[in-house]
C-alpha cells in the first residue's frame, strides 16, 4: 500500500521544523532534515532510523518493507513536541 501525500504533509507540519524536505520512493517517501536522511513514511507509518540516541524513546521496531532494517515506528504522532525531540535526536545520532 502506498504512502498518501495528505499523511507526509501532515507528519512534515506536525514536526515544525524547519529545514525537512522528502523524496518519494515507490509509493513511498524517505525523510530529510536538513539533508539528514532520518527516515521515512512507508504503508502511512512514520519509521525513523534506529540510533544509541533515540532508544530513550522505547519505540517499536517494525520493517519498511519486506528485507529492509529495522527502523523505530513513531506511533504518538498527534505529539508535536514529542515527534519534534525524536527527529532532532534521531539526526543528532546520525551525524
């Protein structure tokens, strides 16, 4: 099942950041801040990397697709402030 653009806009506004842009990826959409690739909306499910920084959050790990890494699902979505303090670590443990 494919990503839906109303979802991705939803996730990007919910986050308030500054400096997010996405590339679509069959049917899907892969995440950047500030050209951090930091995850990514597969089947309307925001997934992020998996990093020693962003453990803190005890998220559950699920599959993007079939074969891919396991990535961190960000379930509590409706949290501005949470999902804002989750991309910023995530990419802080990127770097």
């Amino acid at each position: 099942m494919a990503s839906s653009k109303e979802y991705r806009d939803y996730i990007i506004e919910q986050a308030g950041l500054d400096g997010i842009t996405h590339r679509p990826m069959m049917g899907e959409y892969l995440l950047y801040f500030k050209g951090i690739l930091f995850g990514g909306i597969y089947d309307n499910r925001l997934l992020v990397k998996i990093t020693a920084e962003n453990g803190k959050f005890n998220m559950e790990k699920q599959l993007p697709y079939d074969g891919a890494k396991e990535m961190y699902m960000v379930d509590d979505t409706e949290n501005a402030d949470r999902l804002k303090d989750i991309i910023l670590t995530t990419c802080k443990g990127l770097k």
